[in-house]
C-alpha cells in the first residue's frame, strides 16, 4: 500500500456538481440550470475578445492594473483595494488559503453556495454549517455558532439557490459581533440583480473585517472566461496577493471583462431585463400555488408540495428539452431552481409546468 496520501481534509471533500447542461437523444436544450445569462455579453465584450487574439503569444501583466482601474472607476472603489481571480471561486480560495487551516473553523449557512465547504477541507479547516431561518441566513444563528477557532464566516449575499437578501444592517450586524479574528466573507456573484445593493463596499470600506466578491459570470456574460474580483481592506489585498499567481488571468480574460465593465449600458439592459421576467415568473409560478420567495437574483427557487413532485415535474421538463436545477444537496429535495431567462424561455417553462401541474 502506498505511503503518498493527501493532506488531511482533502478525501473528505464532495465533489462539485455544476448545472447540467445537455439532455440525451436531443439536439437543442433550453438550459435554465447554471443561472447563465440568455443575453451573452455585450457586442464591445465581443470585439474585445476578438482583439485580443493578437496578444495570444504574450504574458499577461501580473498586476491587473488595467482592470482594476476600470471596477474602480465604475464601483468607485480604491483600485488598490481590489484583486482580480479565476472567477470570484478563486479570490474565495485565496480567502480560505489565507486566513484559515488545521484547527480553525469556517462557517457556512445550510443553503450556502457547495463550494464553502470545499473551501475549507482543502485547507485542512473544519466546515461548521449554520441552520438558515425561513431561507434566510440567520445573523443570531451565525454568531451564536462561533468560537475562538472561527476564522472565515462565507455568506452568500443575495444567496444562492434562495435568493433572498439580508439588509445592510443585519450585515453590519453580523459583522459587529464576530470574534476578533473572524473574517466576514460576502460572496456577491448576483450583486446587479438586487436593486439598490452595493454588495458590501460601503462595509469594506467602514470595517477591518470584510472582504466582498463579484463576479463577471452573470449579468456580464462571461461566465465561459472565468473572471471575478475582489474588494478588500489593503492588508487583506496585500495577504491575498502573496499567494496569488502572478499570471492567473490571461490577456483576454483582462481585456474582455474591461470592456463588458465599461459598456454598462449593456449591462442596464440585461439587469432590467431580467428584472422585469424574474416578476413576472415569481407571479406565474405563486398562481400555480408554488411557494416561490421574491428573488434578488437571476434565478427563482420553486418549491413543490414534496420531493417526488419535484422530481416528476423535472422529469416533463426534461422530456420537453428544458433544464433546470435540481437542489436537493443544497436542502431543498422539494424545489426546483429555475434561471430567469428571457422572455421566450419564461412563459416556456411556465408553459411546461402548468401543464404538469394542470392548471395551464
């Protein structure tokens, strides 16, 4: 038997499962699963692309200059303060690298993204998971599960597959009562969809224990490229590039995401889009009496009467060409995570289910 074996926490990761994206003996598939956006990115994040093969033969600048003067000029943020990933997943890693190890605790919440857990077994850390209140991240819960090992708090902010939003006061909360040497970590890859959030920068900015995360995935349409960021106080930047690698995106990540980032008219359309058919999808869905909380992403979460009604109704989706997100791993055997998609794809997955629950 062989003596190599990995570092410990690693074996006892759940390998990660992403939103499937093809359905058997058919050739097109409506795939609201990954909460992609229908719109792709915009026409000048194209060309940017398209430019960018010129440079294909040459090193990435390590430092990102670039795009970080562009989310600060559009945020408003201390470009300085900001440092850019493989998708937001990979600042999420640099956090959990950093900051936590054998011995130390992270929190997630119940219905958290699945890749905090794996965050912290990768590091040796010890998972510790936060029982929700009505889908909600519950700040009391949170606080009251910390000890003086908790180094990391993950909280996805608007949540995902819920949806739901906490107020910047129930983070301040949170953030007030953490032991000393606990970080609060928003994860805010669906930030553009809550009207009015900032994802936590004005936080940031007030507070030595929080770092916010966005992602260029969602509304930006880059979800193939792979390009997120974060905003931090200059120390935690100064930790976090240390073990950062030096040519982690590439000259087309840098260059495409800059110009999606600067064409936000673009993007007005795409949040306000989707916006509009997240309403009127939460509405058709409540008036075939599914419990549906109002959304503050790009997705809707449909819970059904039970496990095996879900289970049914995804099998005529399915039979129909249309995927969506099974979540029973997330606690939810019962719902059914749809993606807003446009208009078309709306009233077809609204048509579909109406039919399976007789009522369209």
């Amino acid at each position: 038997m062989t003596k190599i074996t990995p570092q410990p926490g690693i074996m006892e990761i759940a390998l990660y499962k992403s939103g499937e994206a093809v359905i058997a003996g058919r050739a097109e598939v409506l795939k609201l699963s990954a909460n992609e956006s229908p719109y792709g990115p915009s026409d000048k994040a194209k060309a940017a692309f398209a430019r960018s093969a010129a440079t294909l033969h040459r090193y990435p600048g390590t430092d990102h200059a670039d795009l970080r003067a562009a989310i600060a000029e559009v945020h408003g943020l201390d470009p300085a303060r900001i440092i850019c990933g493989v998708g937001s997943d990979e600042v999420l890693q640099f956090v959990a690298q950093a900051y936590a190890g054998k011995g130390c605790e992270v929190i997630h919440t119940e219905h958290g993204f699945a890749m905090y857990p794996i965050l912290a077994h990768a590091v040796g850390a010890t998972p510790v998971c936060v029982a929700e209140r009505d889908r909600r991240v519950d700040v009391e819960a949170i606080l009251a599960a910390c000890t003086a090992r908790t180094r990391i708090v993950f909280i996805a902010n608007p949540g995902n597959p819920t949806g739901t939003l906490l107020s910047e006061a129930e983070v301040t909360r949170l953030a007030e009562g953490l032991p000393e040497k606990a970080l609060l970590v928003l994860d805010g890859a669906y930030t553009e969809f809550a009207e009015g959030y900032d994802g936590g920068a004005a936080l940031v900015d007030e507070r030595a224990n929080i770092i916010m995360t966005r992602t260029f995935s969602k509304a930006y349409g880059l979800g193939g490229l792979r390009i997120g960021w974060g905003y931090a106080p200059g120390a935690i930047i100064d930790v976090l590039n240390r073990i950062r690698q030096p040519f982690n995106l590439s000259p087309t990540q840098l260059l495409t995401a800059e110009a999606a980032l600067r064409d936000q008219t673009w993007l007005a359309k795409v949040v306000a889009d989707t916006i509009r058919n997240r309403g009127w999808l939460t509405e058709a869905l409540r008036e075939m009496r599914l419990a549906v909380d109002d959304s503050a992403a790009n997705f809707v979460l449909a819970r059904f009467g039970s496990a095996q009604e879900a289970a049914d109704c995804d099998a005529v989706l399915r039979a129909e060409g249309i995927l969506v997100r099974r979540v029973g791993g997330y606690g939810f055997p019962e719902g059914l995570r749809i993606t807003v998609g446009d208009e078309s794809a709306c009233r077809r997955v609204v048509h579909a289910i109406g039919q399976f629950k007789g009522v369209r």
